[in-house]
C-alpha cells in the first residue's frame, strides 16, 4: 500500500487518514515520496477536546491542511537521518529540526519514534507523539480554542489585534471564557 492505504489500514493512523482526507492531503501524498511524521491517534486525541473540532470544522480547513503538510517532509528518510542537528524542510519550505539526547529523537520538540517505522510504496512515516503546531502564529491559535473565545473577542472590540499581530513572538496570558463569565 501507498502512504494513505498504509494510515487507512492501522488503527493508529485512522485520525491521520481522516484528516488527510478532509484536505485533500492524501491524494497529494500518492503522486510523490515522502516521509511523514505521523501523529498517532493518541496524539490527535490531545490535541484538546475544544480545540480539536475547530480545528477539524469546515471553517478550517486551510489551517488544518497547513498543519498537516508541515508533518510531511517531500522525501524518504530513513531512521538514521534523525541525527541531532539535522534540519529538514516539509512541503512548505518551513524547518523541521531534530535533537536528539540519547535514544530520543525529537523534531520541533516532539518526540518522534524513529524505531516503528510505517513502509509504504511511495515513502514512510514515523510515529509522532504530538501535533506540530509552531507553524501556527499565536492569534491563530487564540482564534481556534474557544476557551479563548472571550479574549479574542475582547482583542477585536479594543483594537488591539492589529498591533498584537505586529508584536511577532509574544507570550500571551489570556482570560479563558469561564472567567470572563465569572467577571476574573
């Protein structure tokens, strides 16, 4: 089986087939090679019961597909590619760089099982144990949980949002919907 057939057929993958699917992802991974960081059924599940149906709705589909082709890097890498210091590219030009501290492969900070690989025809994948979300700007994710619905809100009725954007990396402490409700 190719990439998708291969997610398709492991209950690990399933999550991953679906959401490859919802972007039109999995036809794109069956015209090329390629290696996949694979984030596993696990690592989908917490992503976040409130942020994971935003993510996945009709809305944002174009984030999700981002979020996804940075989990794709256009080549097969075999497990002693994993090197510390070694920096790859997914579909989008953005790095993906990897440290390793003994036995632990991590890619962006995330800890990537480089001993259970997935073969496939056209490429492999590699366990992932989360979600690579750095290709993600700090306002998007504000926008994609609502538990920070209120602050979000309150950032566009001040005007804040424009010069937020402009800050580049920020550390954001945000009132959650409950304690706006509560008047924190």
């Amino acid at each position: 089986d190719d990439l998708t057939g291969r997610f398709q057929a492991r209950d690990r993958y399933v999550p991953l087939a679906q959401a490859l699917q919802l972007t039109g992802l999995d036809r794109e991974l069956s015209a090329g090679t390629f290696t996949v960081l694979a984030p596993t059924r696990i690592a989908l599940r917490y992503v976040g019961t409130d942020f994971s149906p935003v993510l996945f709705s009709d809305a944002e589909r174009a984030t999700l597909r981002r979020v996804l082709r940075h989990h794709v890097i256009p080549a097969r890498l075999d497990a002693d590619a994993f090197t510390d210091g070694a920096v790859f590219e997914d579909l989008d030009g953005n790095a993906l760089t990897v440290r390793t501290i003994g036995p632990v492969v991590t890619v962006n900070g995330v800890t990537l099982d480089v001993s259970d690989p997935t073969e496939a025809t056209n490429g492999v994948a590699y366990p992932l144990a989360d979600v690579l979300f750095d290709t993600i700007e700090t306002r998007e994710r504000v926008r994609l949980s609502p538990l920070l619905a209120a602050f979000e809100d309150g950032l566009a009725r001040t005007g804040v949002a424009q010069p937020f954007e402009a800050l580049g990396a920020v550390t954001v402490l945000a009132v959650t919907l409950a304690a706006a409700r509560l008047g924190l």
